[in-house]
C-alpha cells in the first residue's frame, strides 16, 4: 500500500545514503547466518497442549541448549549488535508520528532469560518478540529521545521462569519483577511520576494477561496489580464482558507462533495436497476431569468433545503430544480451538497461518485485532454448551458456506496481522500493536505539553 512516489523518495534516501546499504548488507548477511543456525537449533514447538500443563517435561535437549545459549550469548551482550538500527519497509506515517521509548532496564528484567532459547519460542513469548521488534524501529517510531516520546515501553519478561517439574512457566515473581522495574525506571526518570505510568506500555502474555495467575479464580480474586492499573497492557486475554483481568487500558494481541516454525511446516506440504483431515484436535482432552477448586478444566468442553467424537470417523482427536502438529493443522480442514483454563489458545493462530479453519469454542472470547483480522469471515464460533453438535453444524457449513470462508482465510494479510516478525513488517502483530497505540494519543503526555507549543 506505499504509493509510488513514495518509494521513490525512499529509494532516493535510500541512494543518497549508499553506506547505509553496505551497513544494511552485512546486517542482512548476519541476520541470515543467525537466522539459519537459530533455525536449525529450534526447539521442538510446543504442543498445542501446552496450555493444558500436563506434567510431562517439555524437550530441550541439552546439546541443543548448549549450543544456541552460546548464539544467544554472541547476540545478547550488545544491544546495538542484535537489534541493529535498520529501516524495515513499513509505512510509519499511518501512525501519527507516533514515537515509543523503550526503557534500557538491567538484564536480570529481561535479556537474562534468554539464556534458555525456549523463552523466545514459546507461545507466551510475544513479550520477547515486541520488544525485539520495537528495538529494531529505532528512528522510525522507536526514539532514543525519551523527552519526545509519547509512549514508554517497559520490558519485562515474566513467562520464562520455566518450572523444572512440569516444564511450564511459574510466574508467581511476575508482580514483584514488574514492580521492581516500575520502582527503578520512576526514581530514574521523571515520566512515570509525570503521569502515574498512564503512557507507560507493558505486555502480558499469560492465560488471565495482567492478573499473572493462570487459574481463573485466582487470577480475578488478586486483580490487575495496583500499581499497573493506569498503564497500557498488551495482554493475550481478553473477554467481551466486564473482567477484573481487563480492568486496565488493554489491547488484545495474538499468543507468539515462531514464524520460523510455521515457515518450516508450510514448506514441507505439497501445494496440491487435499486436505485429508475433516476435523483435528490435538491436545489435553481429560476423560474424567479433575475438580480444582470448583472449576474444570476447559470448562469440561474438550472431555464432552471426547466423549461425543472421540470414535467419530469425522474428528482426528489425539490426546498426546507430537511435535509435528503443525503439519496435521495443514491437513485439517477444521480446527478445533476450545478454550482451556483460559478462552484463548495458540491454536487460533496456528489455524489461521496454515488455512485451517478455526472453530473457537470459547464463550465471550474477544479476539485480536478485530479491524485487521475480520474473525467472523475466517473462523466459526460455536457456543460451549452446544460442542455436542459440532458435527451437524461442520456438516452444515461444509454444504453451504465452507469455500467462501476457506477463501476469505487465503488472504495473506490476515495471516500477517497475527505473526509477530523481528523487524517488524507492515500489517504484522506489531504493526497492529502501533497502529493500536497511536489511537491512543491522547494518553501521550508529550503530546499534551506540545500542543500548547
Ligand atoms: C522462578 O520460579 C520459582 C518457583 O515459582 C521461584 O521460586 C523463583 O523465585 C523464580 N525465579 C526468579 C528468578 O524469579
Ligand atoms: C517518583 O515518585 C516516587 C514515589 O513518590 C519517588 O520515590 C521518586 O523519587 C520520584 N521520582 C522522581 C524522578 O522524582
Ligand atoms: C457460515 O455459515 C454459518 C452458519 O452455518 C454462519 O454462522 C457463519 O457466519 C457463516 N460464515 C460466513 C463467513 O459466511
């Protein structure tokens, strides 16, 4: 969507300043070497259970630990290497001169936890992969100036504590890790205090985003944290109805899926394959359901899936894990995506990159980037209580309107719009996290100050 003119500006720009392409080159040239040996050491993706805390350990061999912490040593000791400034070809004028600060807090709140390459891969890791992307900006929309910012970005990274019992994160030090931040960056600068950190940006990217529990009924019992609720959270939760998990200035955004990953998986399916799969579902289904505290898991939705079309010739339902999901998402004409302990899922995102589509059981769910991404065309929803008949309603939309929603979910730009790329790239998840942002220039004390300019 760049006009014509003004690629030409910028291929002038671009020339006049050849240098920046020899820069631009060899930065190329190390993405590409990093990006190939990054590639190959991946970490098996997660199973799409993995909301689903079953306590088997996740694999990471230690070889491959060993090998991409030495990567990841070369890339995190400086800044300035890993996120080199560059000009990604997004258009940044849609965003109203919208400038971000990121805050340089001490390694221990964020960079340290690299040191195990699953933090930046999981499906909780979107608060790794903005941060990347938004230092990659630099110049554009990132400012080095924090007296011209309008928004301040705080990088936390409280999802890579990973338990060594079950092999899920523990985030019980989210609140105080986040507090501590809070406290240093406003007794070392003046723009908290300014304005109580209402232009202040934080991520949380866990089941009940900024309540930092995963059980529901903790998480609404202990809240936002006090000292966020004026803030701006970029958060993977999100209902339609009233929350105490949403009770903060909020913007929904996608659970993480490594583009790496998914990229590997489409380029090992023949374009031409049928989609041999009517409906799959991978993932924890419990026969019997445990009571924990009067809740049950998945609400009890994915044991009545089992139950109703566990022996249904229809439904590929499998309980165990298996690191080559994705190529069954790829098969699979619908894919079921119930909730779990909370309404969103990976899944959503998985679908939606690999053309399946998406069948969202999860009552009140409110999806991301609702103006980019139009969920009604590309997925369908089915309320909980009617998950017993989800065969006749698949049957009935394969009769009528199954090719028209198949299509809709060709178009590439509602897949871009849920994957979040380092550098960004125009209609990504970040690029709609900006555009989300500069909706919200109001809450930007900068800007206040300099219209009385
Ligand atoms: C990681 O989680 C464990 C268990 O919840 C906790 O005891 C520990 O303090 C956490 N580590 C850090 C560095 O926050
Ligand atoms: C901001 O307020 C806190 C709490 O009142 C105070 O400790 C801190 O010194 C203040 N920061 C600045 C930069 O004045
Ligand atoms: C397809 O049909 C179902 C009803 O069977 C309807 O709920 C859904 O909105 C339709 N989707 C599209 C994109 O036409």
């Amino acid at each position: 969507m760049i006009t014509h003119k003004q690629r030409r500006t910028e291929k002038g720009l671009c020339f006049k300043h050849y240098f920046k392409w020899i820069l631009c080159f060899s930065f190329t040239l190390y993405f590409l070497v990093s990006f190939l040996v990054d590639h190959n050491q991946e970490d098996l993706p997660l199973s799409p259970s993995s909301l689903s805390r079953p306590n088997t350990l996740l694999t990471n061999p230690k070889t491959k630990f060993i090998a991409s912490h030495v990567v990841f040593e070369s890339k995190i000791h400086d800044h300035t290497l890993i996120f080199p400034p560059q000009r990604p070809n997004i258009r940044t004028d849609v965003f109203n001169n919208l400038k971000i600060y990121v805050y340089d807090l001490p390694s221990k709140f964020n960079t340290d936890w690299l040191a195990n390459d699953r933090c930046s891969n999981h499906l909780f890791a979107a608060e790794v992969a903005l941060h990347k992307a938004l230092l990659s900006l630099e110049g554009d929309v990132r400012t080095k100036d924090p007296h011209e910012a309008d928004f301040f970005f705080v990088p936390v990274y409280v999802s890579c504590n990973f338990s060594t019992v079950n092999g899920f994160p523990a985030i019980g030090h989210a609140r105080s890790l986040i507090k501590e931040a809070i406290e240093l960056v406003s007794a070392q600068y003046p723009f908290w205090n300014r304005t109580s950190g209402s232009d202040h940006v934080f991520t949380a990217t866990h089941d009940f985003g900024c309540c930092f529990h995963t059980m529901e009924d903790r998480a609404t019992a202990d809240g936002v944290p006090r000292i966020l609720r004026n803030s701006i959270v970029l958060q993977t939760f999100g209902v339609t109805f009233k929350h105490p998990c949403q009770e903060v200035e909020n913007v929904v955004i996608p659970p993480y899926i490594s583009p790496v990953s998914l990229h590997k998986t489409q380029k090992n399916i023949p374009v031409t394959k049928e989609r041999d799969i009517r409906v799959f579902f991978r993932g924890k289904m419990e026969i019997h359901p445990r009571d924990i505290s009067g809740r049950f898991y998945s609400k009890r939705v994915r044991t009545e899936i089992w139950r109703s079309y566990g022996s249904d010739p229809r439904f590929y339902l499998q309980r165990q894990r298996f690191a080559g999901y994705q190529s069954e998402i790829a098969r699979s004409v619908f894919c079921l995506c119930p909730l779990g302990w909370a309404p969103w899922s990976p899944r959503l995102v998985e679908s939606v990159a690999l053309g399946c589509v998406p069948i969202i059981i999860a009552d009140g769910i409110r999806l991301p980037f609702p103006s980019a991404v139009r969920w009604p065309d590309i997925s369908l929803t089915v309320a909980e209580r009617d998950v017993g008949k989800l065969g006749e309603i698949l049957e009935h939309v394969a009769e009528t309107n199954l090719s028209v929603i198949q299509k809709n979910l060709e178009d590439p730009s509602v897949k871009r719009a849920l994957l979040f790329n380092v550098p960004p790239q125009e209609g990504d998840a970040t690029w709609q996290v900006l555009e989300a942002l500069s909706k919200k220039l109001h809450r930007s004390a900068a800007r206040r100050s300099n219209a009385f300019l």
